[in-house]
C-alpha cells in the first residue's frame, strides 16, 4: 500500500500496470486517428464538446486543417501530424482508428500506400492500443461485402470480393485490417471495436473528393451536369454524417466487439440520388452519363439490426434533411451565395 502520511502511491507498489503519466483527472484521452477527415472532424468536435481530451492525427492525405481549425486552441484538443505508417507512442484510453483514404478517386491513387495505411497502419494503432491497454475502434467498411450476393448485408455474410482489383487495395486492405483486431483481441486480449460503415455524406466532404454525394451536390450548385456512372441503376444507401458520429461512440463505448454495420438502410438508385439532389439543391440541374467504373458493386444496403438491438442506435436523418445541411456548406466553400 502507499507510505503512511504521504497518500502518494510509491511506483513499485503499482507494479506493472504503472501508467507512463499519472492521471490528474477521470477524463477520457482518446486518439483519433484521420481526425483531420470528413468523418474524423466531425467525431472529434463530438468528443472535445463531451469533455474528452482528444489527440487529433493526422498526414493530411486527404483531411484538411481547415476541418479542425475551429478546436485548435481548446484545452482538450491537440493535433499531430504524423503517418500512421510509421510506430509512434502515445498514451491514451481510446483509439478510434480512422486514418485511410475512403474515396475511390484516392484511395486508388497511390494503391501501394492505401494497402500499408490499412495493414501496417493498424498494425502499429493495435500494437499502440496493446502497450497502453487502450481500446481501439476500427472504421471498416461496407466494402469489405465487396459487391454483394446477399441483399441486405448482414454482419454474418462474408463477401464477394475481387483480390486483384482495383479496389482491392481498400477493401482487402480493410478485411486484413478486420483480421488483425480480432486476432489482438484473441491473442492479447485487446478491446476490439469493428465498426462497417456504409456510404456516409455530409459537409466538410472534400471538394474534390470524387464520391458520388459530394459530385452531385457541387455539379448541381454550379449549375454543370451531375455525373451518372453507368445506367445509374446501382444502388447506395446514405446515411448522414451525424448518425454515423453518434453509432460509433455507442460502439466504442458498449460492450459489444462487432462487426457492428453502421448505416442507413434507406436505399437508392444513383438515378434516383441525382433526382433528390435536383429537388433539394437545384431544380434546374441536368444529368449526364459517363462510363463506370470497374468492380463498381450493384447495390449496397445495410441490415442494421446489430445495432438496433446490441447499441440502441439508429439513424435519424434522412436524405433530404441532410442534403439540405451539405448544401448551405458546399455553397459557401464553393464561393456561391446561400440563397441562389
Ligand atoms: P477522409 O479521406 O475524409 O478522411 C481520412 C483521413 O485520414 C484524412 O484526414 C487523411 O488525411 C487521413 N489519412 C489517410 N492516410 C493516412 C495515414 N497514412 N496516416 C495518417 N492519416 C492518414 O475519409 P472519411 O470519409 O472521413 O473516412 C474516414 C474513415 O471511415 C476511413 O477509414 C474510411 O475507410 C471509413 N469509411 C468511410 C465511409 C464514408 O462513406 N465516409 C464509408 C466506409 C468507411
Ligand atoms: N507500436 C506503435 N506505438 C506503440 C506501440 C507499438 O506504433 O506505442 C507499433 C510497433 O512499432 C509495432 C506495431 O505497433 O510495429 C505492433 O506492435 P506489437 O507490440 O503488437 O508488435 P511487435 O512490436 O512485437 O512486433
Ligand atoms: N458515382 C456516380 N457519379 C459520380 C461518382 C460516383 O454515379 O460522380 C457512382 C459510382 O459509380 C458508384 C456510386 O456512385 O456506383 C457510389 O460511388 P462512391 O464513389 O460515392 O462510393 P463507393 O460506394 O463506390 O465507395
């Protein structure tokens, strides 16, 4: 026990599970990586408004100062730039490993790098969570069902997927990184939390990101025709960036390891997807075909009932409501005026 009088426990009497700094308070240290993304952003501004201390990494591949300047300056709130790909310590409760690049158009620009963001990245996010203890959170995806010949997808179904493909580099990348939670979960009984996320939008997208929601809303608010791949015939389902923040802190913070989907399972054509887009953004938006692209999946719909049950969590929002937020967004990072 400690020393009479001092109330301060001597180190030796902590044994191994000395911490490398002692903790002043209860709160939550929590690390998210990709914290400089689309969805990174809005998760951090989630945790540093809940009181969280939150350490923001990033490369900035992808994400963007400018997504986080708001929390630069709060005392809960630190950023560092730094690759995944390479070891780093830190000591933290929480690992909410976001770092990869979610767009087709980047993920497949330099694949080799995509392929070592999602294997040796989490590689060295595991072997972090493991020497802190820190239970870690992985953003895997709906991809790993590759395009799917079950409808809806179920956690249980194991995929469709193409090793040598294009996307390969992502959605093979993410069920390697899938295996190596479950095998630190098993080998060193690490806290695991595997989160598939489904097509998520909302603002703070990159302009240039290249996925469907964010090129149809910047295409119809510059008034230049919105790009339909293929017939437009496949399917998505969008879920708003909100619900997505609010289901992976149930998951991180419930008993429940995963894979746990995360979206929601309304469902549209990309042909139907333009038709909102021009009802709710502009009226007099055009549609224009282009070639798709390859191992494009047909259709994609989540079976949230996991989450339902194990998490008390469903979406909230649905398209219209949330195009609505993207577009006042996309408007004034375009430049446009609001009202037009
Ligand atoms: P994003 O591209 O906006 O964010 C990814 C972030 O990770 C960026 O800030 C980028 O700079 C950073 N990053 C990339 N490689 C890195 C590296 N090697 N080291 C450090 N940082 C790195 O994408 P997003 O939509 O915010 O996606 C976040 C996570 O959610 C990703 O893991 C993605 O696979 C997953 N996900 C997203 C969706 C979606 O629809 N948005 C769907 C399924 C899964
Ligand atoms: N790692 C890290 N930060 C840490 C602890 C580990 O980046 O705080 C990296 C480490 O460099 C290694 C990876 O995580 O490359 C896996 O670590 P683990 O201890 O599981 O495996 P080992 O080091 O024994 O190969
Ligand atoms: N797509 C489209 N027009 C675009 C961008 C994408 O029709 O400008 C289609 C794409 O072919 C795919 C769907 O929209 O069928 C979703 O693509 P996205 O890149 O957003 O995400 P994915 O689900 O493929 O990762």
């Amino acid at each position: 026990g400690a020393s009479a009088g001092s109330g301060v426990p001597k180190a030796s009497d902590l044994g191994t599970k000395v911490r490398a700094k002692p903790r002043t308070s209860s709160t939550n240290r929590v690390l998210v990586t990709g914290g400089a993304g689309f969805v990174g952003s809005h998760l951090c501004d989630f945790l540093v408004a809940r009181g969280d201390t939150v350490i923001c990494l990033d490369n900035f591949f992808t994400g963007d100062k400018s997504n986080i300047a708001h929390l630069i300056g709060k005392p809960n709130f630190e950023l560092i730039r730094h690759d995944v790909v390479e070891p780093i310590p830190l000591e933290v409760d929480q690992v909410y490993h976001l770092a990869c690049p979610a767009s087709p158009v980047h993920y497949k620009y330099n694949p080799v790098k995509t392929i070592k963001t999602n294997v040796i990245g989490t590689l060295n996010m595991l072997g972090l969570a493991k020497r802190v203890r820190a239970r870690f959170l992985l953003t895997s995806t709906s991809e790993v069902y590759g395009d799917p010949l079950q409808h809806p997808q179920t956690e249980d179904y194991w995929g469709n997927v193409n090793p040598i493909g294009e996307r390969s580099c992502y959605d093979e990348g993410k069920r390697v990184a899938e295996t190596l939670a479950f095998d630190y979960h098993r080998e060193h009984n690490l806290e695991v939390r595997v989160a598939r996320i489904f097509n998520t939008y909302g603002p703070r997208m990159a302009l240039d990101d290249g996925r469907v929601v964010s090129n149809f809303v910047s295409q119809a608010l510059m008034g230049t025709p919105m790009t339909v791949y293929g017939d437009g015939s496949q399917t998505r389902s969008f879920q708003y960036v909100s619900d997505l923040v609010a289901g992976l802190v149930a998951l991180m913070d419930g008993d429940h390891t995963g894979p746990m989907n995360i979206g929601n399972p309304g469902e549209f054509t990309m042909l139907e997807l333009a038709n909102v887009v021009k009802e709710v953004v502009n009226p007099d938006a055009k549609i224009t075909f282009r070639p798709n692209t390859a191992d494009d999946p047909g259709r994609r719909k989540p079976d949230i009932t996991r989450a339902k049950t194990l998490l008390g969590w469903e979406p909230k929002v649905a398209l219209r409501d949330g195009l609505v937020k993207m577009k006042d967004d996309f408007a004034e990072r375009l430049g446009l005026n609001k009202s037009k």
